[in-house]
C-alpha cells in the first residue's frame, strides 16, 4: 500500500470527509476596474448563480445554477447516502456559501454578555476549523439579519462583534472572504454597518419588493466594496394588499416567474460592477404564510414555473421540459365573504408548454395563524378535503366550511414529468 492509499485509508476509515484529498479551494475578492470587483477562485474568474436551499443539486446543476447558500453550519454535515452535504456539491461541481449563524438578541441573545459573546466566538471558531479546507467552500455567510428584520440596524453592539468575528474568520482562514447578510438595504442601517465593521470582505442583502434596486441604494448610502443580493423573491408577505379581514393576498405564479427573471437582470445591470451574483429564494419548499408563497419546489419536490424563469434568466435558455402555467384563477368568492355550508364554484385557466397531460389537485387550507418573523419556523395549517365536492379538471365544485374562520382555495397542476404550478384565492367564512 502506498503512502497516498494509506492516507485516503486513514481519512475514510475515520469517518472524516472525502474532501481531505482533494486540494482546498482559494477565493478571492479582486478589483476590476471602474470600481467594480469580481471573484475569482483557484485564479479563475467565478460565475456565482445562486440558491437558497439546499436540495435538487442534480437540477441545479442542469440548469446553469453554480452555488448553494446555507444558514447555519450544521447542514454542512447532513449525510445523504454517507455523504455530506459539502461533498454532494464537490462531487457535482457546485460551491457552497456556507453559512454561520449568528446570533439574534430576539432570540434570547444579549450582546452585553460577555460569556455568550465569547462562546460565540468559540463556536465560529471551531465552525472556521472545521470546514475551511473543504474544496466546496465559496464564502463563509457569517451571519444573516441577526440586527433584527425590521430593525434600523442602530444597535452599534451587533456591529463591532461582527468586526471581531470576521476578524477571527480571517485569521482562522484567510482564502475565503466573509459576507454578512443583512435585511434590506436602507441607508441608516448601511451607514452604521459601514462605519463599525471595516473588516467585511462582501455585503450580504436580502430583499424582495425592494430587491431590483439594491444596486442604486447601496451605492446611494456610500458601500464602495462588492455586494450579493443574498435572498430575493416574490414580493413579502408583508409588502402585499390585503382582503378586508387582513389576510395577505399572495402573487399568481406567472407574476412570481416574471419577477424572478426581471429582478436577476436588473441586480446586476445597475451594480456598476459590484454586485458578484445572487441567490433566489427559496431553492426547495417552506410553509411561511402559505405553502407557496415562497418555496420553488412543491412538498412533492415538482419545481415551480420560478426555476425556468431563473434557468433562463442564467443561460438564456429554457429547461427542456418546462413547469405547467396557470393564466388566472376565477371565482365569484375571492377576496369575499361566504356562508357556512354555501356551493362555491371555482376555474382556472391553465396550459403546458409541451402539451403535456395535467393533473388537477383543488384543496380548501385554514389561514395561516402561526405567524413569525424573519422566516421563523411556521406550522401548517389544517386542510379540508371533505369540501371538495366535485373536481373536472380545471374546474371545481366545493363546498364551504361549516365553521366561521379565514380560508385559501389552493390549485395544484402538475405535468406528471416533474413541473408543477401552484396558486391560491383567499376567502372568509362568516
């Protein structure tokens, strides 16, 4: 056996990753004249086309994507198969922007401690120790709106310690640079984060009804070093109208699609060079305020009609078989109030790129009343599968439910050859 098979031996039969024998990866944020900047890795110029999420790598892959964003360091390690999720992206030739969760003072973190400051420390430490040779690693994400949602971004606590954890990122690993990601892009908050911490090497932004003009606002408030729009989608939850009884009226899939291309080509147009990529959100399925509103995929794992609009967006081309396109969806009672028990009838105009033969899934969901911040965790609501009385197609006969609350009337279409579209109608029962 030779030195080499000994060592791969070694590594193997330790359970460590696969990655120890493959060279480590070296990234670097550069000027690109103008002002702009680029990143390079191993010497090359880098291409990021990012996902928020963690699943469907094949199709990533397959359709231009070139780079996963996590949010805490745990999933780095989550085995698939004996493999983790590192060495699923190597092995497939993606990257990863490995995040390092930071901690929120909404959460019970209190940035005046000096103990849990210091075990924070020592847990992006290890986390730095840990990975920081792993071929997969692009960038570490330390941190994501740990200043608070809606908040202005005023507490200078949050700040200097970010200074000093980025500092001890570098020193730890100095081949990959630190991004940080912050809630939207207003200028008091960006001021503030500019001024007390220096050492950040990228900033991180998350944005949805403001996504298309990150470029413009942070150059407005004076960041002069490159910028990722960290997390875009739809428009929020929050950035929406609402039916009488305040319940969000939640974007059609075909309006989710085109925002999602028109927001990747704007990004980049108007960040005079400084803006090294994105991440669409989300690359998999979530339960936050509805079942859709968010997720690209469904629960059953069919992609949505916003993966062939990123798809295109990145290579110009559309995948070879696209997602099913629902028009419009049409009912007397949307947006209105019912009786209990009353017949209610609802259509949808729909159609498939390829012609393909569809399925028609109706579904009658409670409103969701777990409601968090910040992409907290939600329970899903109950569903009532007794008041769907009859489905032809694109059309159904449905029944209200007997008891007085907040309801969605769902459309799930699917092609049978993984694409699906999805869309919802709110209504009251009074």
């Amino acid at each position: 056996m030779t030195l080499l098979s000994l060592f791969r031996f070694l590594v193997v039969s330790s359970g460590l990753a696969s990655f120890a024998v493959a060279a480590p990866s070296v990234v670097k944020v550069v000027p690109a004249g103008d002002g702009g900047w680029s990143l390079t890795r191993n010497g090359e110029a880098y291409e990021l086309r990012g996902v928020g999420g963690d699943t469907q790598l094949d199709l990533l892959k397959e359709l231009g994507g070139t780079t996963i964003r996590t949010w805490g360091i745990e999933k780095l390690d989550e085995q698939i198969e004996g493999k983790s999720l590192l060495d699923r992206c190597h092995e497939r030739g993606l990257t990863v922007m490995a995040g390092i969760w930071v901690q929120h003072e909404r959460h019970g973190f209190n940035y005046s401690d000096p103990d849990q400051v210091n075990k924070q420390r020592e847990t992006v430490r290890a986390a730095v120790r840990k990975y920081k040779d792993h071929p997969a690693l692009l960038i570490w994400g330390l941190g994501n709106e740990m200043e608070g949602p809606g908040a202005e971004g005023k507490d200078q606590r949050v700040w200097r310690e970010l200074e000093q954890l980025a500092r001890l990122v570098k020193e730890e690993d100095p081949d990959h640079p630190v991004c940080t990601v912050i809630a939207g892009a207003a200028e008091t908050k960006l001021r503030s984060l500019i001024k007390e911490y220096t050492a950040l090497d990228i900033l991180g932004i998350n944005a949805y009804g403001g996504a298309a003009d990150v470029g413009r606002a942070v150059t407005a408030a004076g960041w002069t070093k490159p910028f990722i729009l960290s997390e875009f989608g739809p428009l929020g939850h929050w950035e929406v109208g609402r039916t009488n009884w305040g319940a969000p009226i939640e974007p059609f899939s075909r309006e989710k699609a085109d925002r999602y291309g028109s927001i990747l080509r704007a990004v980049m147009a108007d960040g005079q060079g400084r803006c090294l990529g994105s991440f669409v959100f989300i690359w998999g399925h979530k339960q936050e305020t509805t079942a859709t509103w968010y997720g690209m995929f469904l629960a059953s794992g069919e992609k949505l009609p916003t993966v062939d609009a990123v798809a295109h967006a990145w290579t110009g081309k559309w995948p070879t078989n696209r997602s099913p396109l629902i028009a419009g969806l049409s009912a007397d009672f949307a947006q209105e109030e019912v009786l209990p028990g009353s017949s209610l009838a609802v259509s949808a105009e729909v159609s498939d790129p390829e012609n393909d033969s569809l399925t028609y899934d109706w579904q009658i969901v409670a409103e969701s009343t777990d409601r968090r911040e910040g992409g907290d965790r939600e329970a899903v609501p109950p569903s009532f599968p007794e008041c769907i009385v009859k489905v032809a197609g694109s059309r159904a006969e449905l029944v209200a439910p007997k008891r007085p609350g907040a309801y969605r009337v769902f459309l799930y279409v699917r092609d049978g050859k993984g694409g699906a579209s999805a869309d919802n109608l709110p209504f009251l029962v009074k």
